[in-house]
C-alpha cells in the first residue's frame, strides 16, 4: 500500500470527527484538478493543525473546504496540489433562500468579511481603503437565477460596505462564489496567485506539459523520497522538478530531443539523457521508483499501436525498478492484459486535464 496517509474518495462521506474537527481556526477552501480532492485533502491534513471539513465540485474545479489554525496559516500556502487557495468569508444554502440577492447578502457579512480580511492581510498584505475588487461566480444551476445576476448582486453587496473600492479587471482583490455541493454555496478571498498552480513556472515551455500540481500528486503517490526516481517519458521535465522538491535524486529520459534540452533548462540539476522507454539504459533493480506522464492524447502518435507500446514499455519499467518500489503513471488507460504480474495495482484515481479524462495508475512493485 501507499506509504503515505490513506487518501480519501472525493465521494466518501467524512467521518464525524472530520467533520466537526477544529472550527477554530480560519475557514478555507482551495482548487484542484478534478478528481485530486482525496489528494489533496491528505495533503493539508498531513500540516499540524489544518483539518479538511467537506470536499466537492463547482462544475469546473474540486473544491476542498478545511480550517487552519493560527500557526498553520503560512504552510497552507505551500502545499503543492492545490489551484488556488482562498480564505472564506461565508457560505450558504440555497434552501435558505434561492435568490441571488439574498444569497449575497448572507454571504458578504461585515464581521466575518473583516477576519477573512485580517487573515488575508497576514498572508499576502492587506487591502487598500481605495483598492479594486471583482467577484467571480460558479454555480451548479442557474435555473433559480444566472451566475452573472450573483456575481452583479456579489459586487453591489460589496460596494455598498466598500464604497471605496472600485470595480476593475485586473483587481488587486478576488472574491469567488462557487456552488461547491448542489445548494450548498460559499463565497472567499482569493489568496494565491498563479505561482500556486506554476510552480513558480518553467523555464522552458512546451505544448502539452503536464500541469505541475498533477505533477506533484504523482509524486506523492509514488511515497516518501527513498533514492532515484525515474521518468522514462520527462518531457519537459515537470515531474522531475517536483520529485527534485521532494527530496528525490532524480533522472529522466525521452526520445525527443527538443524535450531533452527543455527538461535541462527546466531541471538543471537533473540527469537528462535522449532514450527510448521501450529500451531503457537501466541496469536490473537500480531504480526506486519510477513516475511518468506517459503519451496520449492528438498530440502524440505512438507506432506499432498503444497497447504493444505499454506492454514493452511496462515490462521495461517492471525490469529497472527494484521489489518494493512504486510505480506510478499517467494515462487513461492500462489494460490488465499488458500489465506485468510483478506490478500490483494500488491506486486508481480518475481525472480531467484540460476536458480530456485520464487516470494515475499506482503500482506496487513486487
């Protein structure tokens, strides 16, 4: 199994204990690719003194509510599977009343908008007297009412307790409503910026590179930093540089060249070489794990059809890893067929990049 917490299903039911721990602190929610929720929820709850409430979907994003406590607050913007963080101001349901205005009223309160501001202002600075402002909208249904009439009732609920802020796109602040739960609605301040999602970014880019935070899901579902990690398909080499972060040594492998020379710029403390993954340069049993991105999708074309493909590349990685690695992939799918009897299935977590589904496949090695 997993050498980290056990991850949580986004439709598994909290525990009661979960539920009701720790309403202390301040209230958050954050952003994850669809389908890392569980993930993600492991992840903040790993940070003493952070204890995730509720999971659920805006429609775009998994939404993961958690509070933190006072000496906790900094951490939070330093996990690495989130979007996007945001500090809460109020949450609602629909059943209470299923008008936009009076949703906004409920949400934008002055008393719990001054502690988000507080908690904001001890992250990231505090908000200007004169700042701006804009409200985005996320909503499950809008057959009560359309997103934009929250978002106008949102801004003008705002502006009415801010006269001095101004409306203006680009802002120095976001305030987001999202319908994370069908009825169930919250509101927050944004708290992070694209570097969250980045990763501080690369140097390098190329069409079609992983998003650093499935990146980083990956990794830590291949457990703690035990050794060389290899990625036999780096690309760009985003997987490298969160297995780097992550306290891993580190190496990959691609057979596109153009892919080889971004990875060097991206991971520069990475050993990067041009290579086939179906004949890998390894020796038996030298690798502690093994983590890729593996092609798929209109960009990629692989000969010979994909299933010989996985069937040899597969048995290559079964080859190089050591028993007791992890093998961890992603693709959308592995049929059991070409999979090697030495590889035991532990994790299937289905997700969506860019409205294409695919899936991270963990693997025990035994």
């Amino acid at each position: 199994m997993v050498r980290t917490k056990r991850r949580r299903a986004v439709s598994e039911p909290l525990s009661r204990e979960a539920a009701g721990a720790a309403t202390s602190g301040p209230r958050f929610f954050a952003f994850a690719v669809p389908g890392l929720a569980s993930l993600l929820a492991a992840e903040l709850e790993s940070i003493h003194g952070v204890h995730v409430q509720d999971t659920g979907f805006d429609g775009r994003a998994d939404v993961v509510l958690f509070t933190a406590e006072s000496a906790s607050l900094r951490q939070v913007l330093s996990v690495r599977l989130a979007e996007d963080i945001f500090i809460e101001v109020g949450r609602t349901l629909r059943s209470a009343g299923d008008r936009a205005e009076w949703i906004a009223g409920r949400l934008w309160r002055p008393e719990r908008v001054g502690r988000a501001l507080t908690t904001r202002g001890q992250l990231v600075g505090p908000v200007s007297d004169r700042g701006s402002f804009r409200v985005i909208a996320r909503v499950l249904q809008e057959r009560s009412f359309l997103r934009t009439a929250l978002r106008r009732q949102m801004t003008d609920a705002i502006q009415r307790q801010q006269p001095r802020w101004r409306l203006a796109d680009p802002s120095n602040l976001e305030v987001w409503v999202v319908e994370y739960q069908p009825g169930k609605i919250l509101a927050g301040l944004r708290a992070s910026d694209a570097r969250m999602r980045k990763h501080d970014g690369r140097a390098a880019e190329r069409a079609g590179a992983l998003r650093p935070t499935v990146a980083a899901a990956m990794v830590r579902l291949a457990g703690e930093a035990d050794g060389l990690l290899l990625d036999p398909c780096c690309g760009a080499g985003t997987i490298l540089a969160e297995a780097l972060g992550a306290g891993w040594r580190v190496q990959g492998v691609d057979v596109d060249p153009e892919a080889v020379e971004m990875a060097r710029r991206n991971v520069p403390k990475a050993l990067v070489d041009a290579g086939d993954a179906r004949r890998l340069k390894f020796r038996d049993g030298t690798v502690d794990a093994c983590v890729s991105n593996l092609p798929f999708g209109q960009q990629y074309e692989i000969q010979g059809g994909t299933e010989n493909w996985l069937r040899i590349v597969l048995g290559e990685i079964r080859r190089v890893t050591r028993p007791g690695s992890r093998v961890v992939l992603l693709v959308p799918s592995i049929p059991q067929s070409v999979v090697p009897r030495e590889l035991q299935l532990t994790h299937r977590v289905p997700i969506r990049l860019l409205g294409m589904k695919a899936t991270l496949w963990a693997y025990d090695r035994r």
